[in-house]
C-alpha cells in the first residue's frame, strides 16, 4: 500500500515538474513538439505490419508519409492505396485532419467544451500558429474553426459522393470522404495515382476540388470574419480578410490566363477543358492543395516556374494550405509599391499596415527564402536529377503543396530526409521553426500549469 502511494506521489511530482518545464518554453516551440508528437505517433502506427499491404512499406517511407500527412503535403514515395490497408488509410486522413486544422485546435474544443475559456499557455501557442488579427477571440474563433470544418467537408463529401457513384468508382463513399478531407486540408493525398488526371474533363470534381481547396486555403480568418459580418457583429471584415482575397483572386487570375496562353501540353485541348486544366493548375498551386489534373512531368520549363512562384507564394495564414503566405506576399508588394511612390508607410485601402507586420514579413521572406535555398542545394548534393526538377521538389515540399515531376518515388534515402525535413519546417512556417530552435525557454513562473496537450 506504502508502495502504491509512493508511486503515486512520484508520478504526480513528475507530471508537474514536466507542466512547468513545458510551460517555460516559447510558445513556438511547443508548437513544434506539438506536430513532432503527432508525426512520431502516425510513424509507428504506420509501422505496424497489419496497416499495409503486400510486402510492407519500409520505415523510411513511412516517416515520410506520416510527416507529409501531418503537414498537409501530399508528396509520397509510396502509393497510399496500394501501400496501405484501409485501417492504415485511416491513419493517414486522421493525420491530415490534425494537420490541416492545426495544432491543438481539435484538443483545445475539448477542452472549451468543458470550460469557459482556455489556459494562457494554449491561448498562446494557439495565436502562434493562427496568426490572428487583434479583433478575434482566440476561444471563440477555435469553436468556429471545428464547426466550418465540419460543415465544408460534409458537403463536400456529399457532393464528391454523387460524382464518384456516378462514375462508377469502387467504394466511393470511402473516395468521397477521403479527398473532400484532404481538398479541404489541402492535403493533395489521393486513393488514385494518377491524382485526378482522369477525371481532367470533368466539370463538376473540377469545381468541387475547387471549392473545397479554395475555402480552406483563404483561411478560417477569412471566413469567421465574413460569419461575422454577415450577423451584424462587425461592420466590416478585417484588413486582413481584405489582402487575403485580393492576392488569392489575382494570384489565380494571373495564373489561369498565363498558363492558358503558354502552356503546350494542354493547347491541343478544346477551349473549355483548356481553360479548366489552366484554372486548376493555377488553383492547386496557389492553393498547396497539390492535385492535378494534367501530367506535371510533361509541362514546359516555363509553366514549371511560374507553378513554383505560386507555391512559393502559397496560401492565407490561419487556413489548411503552406507557402510564405499571400499576406507576406501582399506585404512586399506594399513595400516596393510604397518606396517607389516616395512613400514611408505601407498602406492599403487607405488603412497603414503596423511597422511590426512588416517586419514579420520582412523575416518570414528571409527565412522562407533561405530554406527553399538550402534544401535545393542539399537535393544537388544528394541527387541526381536536373535543377528544376529539384528545385521544384524542394518548393513543393516547403510550400506543403505535393505536386511533383515524379521524382519523388525515386529519392535516395538521404534526399528523402531532406524532403521530410521541408515538408515539417513548411507546415510549422520556416519563421516560426527558427524561433523555436533558436528562442530561449521563458523565466520561471511564467505560463500556465494547465498544459493538457
């Protein structure tokens, strides 16, 4: 009985020197041990024999399912239907659901469920890996987040359901609820190899994927904000929700009619299906969802490039997709407009962008810049492949996008380390990864105890 009770006692002292020593840290890096959690957990679950199928996966390519999962990527070494057992499946999409709606938010609407507000040590890694604008309620915006998540890929799965039936697929329940996940998530994972190549000329998976891609991509900010408008609690949106959907519409407008205009492989196509394949490469693009519908290896130089400026580019902060993100983007833009017009504040609509906002852009456009630098150089080293194509890799993987020449598959065990090593600093935000490594653990007594992770 004296035992028991000691073992208790040494268990209780443990946890709570574990709580304070978590809480001490930048709200950063918890957020990396966060998804580092989640990407070991989905590793050794894909690891166990009875997931897959045929000869079994090696553990190398597990973790670089898992991690391309967790970080709503899509690139793969290994085909996921044909690799995987519908348990494994699972496994996979439970994965991107997490990464898609980011950290600690699926644990923190429990714990809301439960309680009236949060603790400040989940209120802060929460707003670390939103990046809310100061009007929104970090409480109140998660609650939104798990409830237009829900709605969006119901209705896609709806939707997607009538398609594939309509198609004749096999299990098309499964299909539908598989990629109205991961189109929202952005996550690029498909049950087909061939992406969606073969359903090019199809109008209406072409606009779902679209949809669901281009809601999850502009943001939860975006949304919440227009909910709230619409409920007269607010009389406008946010500037915020403003530069998000300005950048996305010319990004993809600017996109479509280069790709349309230049792009051989699809020239030959009737005017319609050449317009929709140009709108979805631009879409999947800008957006990091990463599908596609024409073959990615047979595109010229050119379309090559202008892809792997969108990637880079990417999509809105506080949604599902990668990439430096349009408000960064939009920041630049603001910065070189304003010191040609002789001007010494950026602003928009009239309204001044903060200094601060600028100088987090200014950051987050070195750090990108660096590691999409340093991984191509790494993929140069390793592989032997052409530039572009390991360009390409390395932007799709920092971007968390998923598309690929088709090299993927054949990466040395090395050059899939460095992929892997993208694809997390991508979905954490290369910015937000440097001050996790880098940033110091905060006094003593500072943070709450309240860390249920």
């Amino acid at each position: 009985m004296g035992l028991d009770m000691g073992i208790r006692k040494a268990k209780t002292r443990f946890v709570r020197r574990l709580s304070v020593s978590l809480n001490r840290l930048p709200p950063a890096k918890l957020a990396l041990l966060g998804y580092l959690s989640y990407s070991l957990v989905g590793w050794l679950l894909l690891c166990v024999p009875f997931v897959q199928r045929g000869a079994g996966v090696r553990a190398i390519d597990n973790l670089f399912t898992c991690v391309s999962a967790v970080s709503t990527t899509g690139l793969v070494t290994v085909s996921v239907a044909d690799s995987y057992s519908i348990i494994g499946q699972i496994i996979v999409l439970a994965l991107i659901q997490l990464g898609g709606i980011g950290y600690m938010t699926l644990g923190s609407f429990v714990v809301l469920s439960h309680k009236t507000e949060l603790s400040a040590t989940r209120t802060a890694v929460a707003s670390t890996v939103f990046s809310l604008p100061e009007s929104f309620r970090i409480d109140k915006f998660i609650r939104s987040v798990i409830t237009f998540t829900a709605v969006i890929e119901t209705a896609g799965v709806v939707v997607l359901y009538a398609i594939f039936r309509s198609n004749n697929e096999p299990h098309a329940m499964w299909s539908a609820v598989f990629h109205s996940v991961s189109a929202f998530c952005t996550a690029g994972f498909s049950l087909y190899n061939n992406s969606f190549e073969a359903y090019a000329g199809n109008f209406w998976l072409n606009l779902t994927i679209s949809a669901l891609s281009c809601l999850g991509a502009v943001g939860f900010i975006v949304c919440v904000d227009y909910w709230r408008m619409f409920r007269r609690k607010v009389k406008h949106v946010t500037l915020t929700s403003k530069v998000i959907l300005w950048s996305a519409f010319w990004l993809l407008t600017i996109g479509t009619v280069l790709i349309f205009l230049t792009e051989p492989s699809i020239k030959t196509l009737p005017l319609d299906r050449r317009l929709m394949a140009a709108f979805f490469q631009a879409m999947t693009s800008m957006t990091t969802v990463g599908f596609n519908t024409v073959s990615i290896s047979s595109i010229s130089r050119a379309t090559l490039l202008l892809i792997t400026v969108l990637m880079v580019i990417g999509a809105s902060p506080s949604g599902t997709g990668g990439g430096l993100k349009s408000t960064t983007f939009s920041a630049m833009v603001g910065v070189m407009r304003s010191a040609l017009r002789g001007q010494d504040e950026v602003r928009f609509w009239n309204r001044p962008v903060p200094q601060a906002r600028i100088w987090v852009a200014t950051a987050s456009l070195g750090f990108y810049l660096l590691m999409l630098v340093a991984g191509t150089y790494c993929l140069e080293l390793t592989e032997k492949f052409p530039f572009e194509k390991n360009l390409f890799e390395a932007a799709s993987a920092l971007g968390t996008v998923g598309l690929s020449t088709g090299i993927t598959a054949d990466l040395s065990n090395l050059g899939k380390l460095i992929i892997t090593f993208l694809m997390f600093c991508g979905r954490l935000g290369p910015l937000t990864f440097g001050i996790a490594v880098f940033a110091r653990p905060l006094p003593t007594g500072v943070g709450d105890s309240d860390l249920a992770v």
